[in-house]
C-alpha cells in the first residue's frame, strides 16, 4: 500500500454512461442482481476500456495492486463491494485497481459493515503513511496509536483482511529496501568524490521512484516518514 495521485474526473461522456447506470441499478426490482449484470457487461464493453485505463495510470508504472503494491494489477475493485453497495457497482469514486490475490482475499468484505472490524484504507483518499510504516524486514506494520494504547486499529484491520504481508510481498518489499539502500549508499560515495553532480543524483532519486518493483518502499523512503532513516535521510538532504 502506498500513496497515490489524486483521482482525477472522467470525461463528460464517460461520467453521464456511469451515472446512467447507476440510476438504472437503483431503480432495478433487485438491485444486487442488476449490478452484477451491468458491470459483468461493462468490463466487455469497449466504453469502459478507458476507466481501465485510467485506473492502470494511476497505480504507476508496472501498475502495481494499489493493496499491496508486489503483483501486477489486473482486476477492477470495487472499495465498497458491489454485493454490499449494488447502488455504487458503476460508480468512478468506488474503483481502485488491485491484483488477482487482494481482489479475492478481500472479496465481498467490508467491515464494519459485514464482520466486526474498523473501515479499510483507502489509498486513494487517504495518506497511508499516518497507518502504516515499513521494517527492516519488509513488513507492512500499523503505527502505535496512543488514543487507544494499542495498534492503529484501521491499519490492522486492513493488514489482516488483505494479507498485505504474505511472504511473498514481504520478500518482495525487504529486497526492495536493500536494493535501494544500496544505491543511495554508492551514489553518496560518488557524491563525496565530487563524481556525482546533485543534478545527476537528483535524476537518480526520480528514476529509482520510477522504477515498477515494490512502489511502497519507494514511496516510504524516498518520499515519505522512512526518508528520515538512514542513509536515505543523509542523501536527501545533500540533494
């Protein structure tokens, strides 16, 4: 999970065809079952090609699950489940982009609304740095939150239910770390011999932000709370 770029509007064309069937799902005798329909047929249907589109831009290069950053996206999810909201299936503001396995794991899950549990994070609308941090080891742990003398609850609930540190992604991202690390300490001995210009290491810190492997780690320590450690934080502030 990472930060991401502010959703932007869909064309006026696209937008009305959305609202057109929003209405049509909450005017439907089941809603649940003309939901499913309409966005069944949606996903084959050439004018929603672009919401796919848009949705795969936003997750950034590789197009990386906006859950847990480590597989290729794929799949359309629906933030609130469609079963649970039929009357938000077709709606722009409801879409992220995720992975076969964060899609499945979380299903038609949505606590508190279908098991006890706190609201997930959503990545796009909320800093997810103010949840979360990385370890050493790759792990995605929620912050201590004095208020309540415990984890942050939201930050666990949403961990949990999406498995974001299966082990596989957990690998992923520790790999990612001591890559990164590594760079950023070859690049301040290039830079402590004068053979690395601060433009030059400038244009290094935006390539490694670019590059489409474990985003989140980039995300936390080239520019978010984790740029504060070391040796990230001693290469930043050289820039």
């Amino acid at each position: 999970m990472r930060n991401l770029p502010a959703r932007p509007p869909l064309s006026p064309v696209l937008a009305s065809r959305l609202t057109r069937e929003t209405k049509a799902i909450s005017e439907a005798g089941d809603p649940k079952v003309e939901a499913e329909k309409r966005y069944r047929n949606a996903r084959k249907a050439t004018w929603f090609a672009p919401v796919v589109r848009t949705l795969g831009k936003l997750a950034g290069p590789g197009e990386r699950c906006m859950f847990c950053s480590g597989s290729e996206s794929s799949d359309v999810e629906h933030y609130r489940p469609k079963a649970v909201f039929p009357e938000l299936a077709m709606t722009w503001e409801n879409y992220l982009w995720s992975c076969t396995p964060c899609n499945r794991g979380k299903s038609n899950r949505f606590p508190p609304d279908t098991e006890p549990g706190e609201r997930l994070i959503n990545p796009m609308e909320e800093d997810v740095w103010t949840f979360f941090f990385i370890d050493e080891f790759g792990m995605l742990t929620p912050r201590f939150d004095p208020a309540v003398d415990a984890l942050n609850r939201r930050g666990v609930t949403t961990r949990d239910l999406l498995s974001l540190n299966r082990e596989a992604v957990r690998e992923s991202r520790q790999m990612r770390l001591n890559d990164l690390r590594q760079k950023v300490q070859d690049a301040l001995k290039l830079m402590r011999r004068n053979e690395l210009t601060k433009a030059a290491a400038r244009q290094r810190l935006e390539t490694w932000k670019q590059q489409p492997w474990q985003p989140d780690v980039a995300d936390f320590f080239l520019q978010g709370p984790g740029g504060d450690k070391p040796p990230f934080s001693t290469f930043l502030a050289a820039l």
